[in-house]
C-alpha cells in the first residue's frame, strides 16, 4: 500500500472498532489490531487520536458525498429540490450498514469535538456548510414555487436539519426506519406544497369576495 492507501485502511478500521465496539474501545492500539498493523507503524501515520479521527470523519464525507452523487444521478434530471432534500436527509440517518457507520463516526467526533478547541472550529464549520446547502435548495425551491412565499427559509432550514434527530431513536430502536421515512416524506410532503390559493367567501349581504385559504 502506499501512504494514503495505508491511511484509508486505517480510517476504515477506525469505523469498524467504532460501529461496533464504540468510540471509548477505539484506542490506538485496538485501532492498529483491527487494522494489522503495529502500533508503531500506525503512529507513523497518526500521532493521536484526535488526528485519525479527523482522517476517518474527512474519509467519511468523502464516502457521504459518492453515494449522495449517486442518488442525485438516479433522479429525474433536473432533480426535484424535494427529492433532493429527501436524498440528504436519509443518507445522513443510519439506515444501512455504510451510513451507520458514519453516523457512529459523526456522534464520537461531536463528543470529542465538545472537549478539543481544533476539532470543534472543524466540526462546527462542517455543520455550518451543511446548513447553508440546505438553505441554499429551500430558498431555491421557493424561487421556484415549490414552496410557498409565506414560509421562512431559515425556519424550514432548521426544521428539515431537525429530521436527522431520528438518529438515536434509529440507534437504539425506539422507531423502525419505516417510521422515519414516513415521517421524513409528510414533513417533506407538507413543506412542498403550492401557495395559498383562493376562495370564494360569502360576505354579510351574501355577495362573494375572495379570502386567502
């Protein structure tokens, strides 16, 4: 292997130990067993391991970013900015062993973000532009009459980041994944739907005049 090669199968060991075991097991040297290598050949490549974890969760949203351009390929062209919100939203949930994983991945590198200055400037800026690309599709869909004008795009915002909430009560069983998409789709379902139209109201000497629904 060469030396990114050899990083990569670190990282991916990385998230092995982490879906499985959690992030307290995941310790240079169980890292470095599950990754056959020595300890010292992988403090070559990672002196700590806030340093591996930052490899591994870039390696993540590498991975994210693939399968979310594969989807976005698989939809009507050009996609619908509601597919492409829905796309978002379920690839960010642990519904399958690959995004499981991340999603495992994510929740230790918050946690560890929470006590580490440089990897919380790291995080937060990573949520950050996650947030302005959702912003960027609601505000979009608006333009377009998608969504109605009355609605507040940064609400809307807020409330579609909200859906990746479902996370631990997909983790710990709470909610089946059929739950979460049937929540996921009406939400969506609500927010994409036309502007108010009219109708007629019978006014107090029976004439008929026009009233927002």
């Amino acid at each position: 292997m060469d030396h990114q090669e050899r990083r990569e199968a670190i990282a991916h060991a990385l998230w092995r130990v982490v879906d499985q075991h959690g992030w307290t097991r995941a310790t240079l040297r169980e890292v470095a067993r599950e990754a056959g290598v020595s300890l010292g050949q992988l403090q070559h490549y990672f002196a700590t391991r806030e340093a591996m974890l930052t490899f591994a969760m870039e390696c993540a949203a590498d991975r994210t970013a693939d399968r979310v351009t594969r989807g976005l390929a698989a939809l009507d062209q050009p996609p619908h900015p509601k597919d492409v919100l829905r796309l978002l939203l379920t690839e960010m949930l642990p519904l399958r062993a690959d995004s499981r994983a991340s999603s495992r991945m994510s929740a230790a590198y918050v946690v560890e973000a929470l006590h580490d200055p440089e990897l919380l400037e790291q995080a937060t800026r990573g949520l950050r532009d996650g947030r302005a690309m959702v912003e960027r599709l609601i505000r979009q869909a608006i333009t377009q009459g998608h969504i109605a004008p009355d609605r507040d795009p940064d609400i809307e915002t807020d409330l579609v980041i909200a859906l990746t909430g479902f996370t631990p009560l997909l983790e710990l069983e709470v909610i089946d994944p059929r739950a979460a998409l049937a929540a996921i789709n009406q939400h969506l379902d609500r927010l994409f739907t036309a502007a108010p139209s009219s109708r007629p109201e019978i006014g107090s000497h029976g004439g008929v005049r026009a009233a927002e629904a």
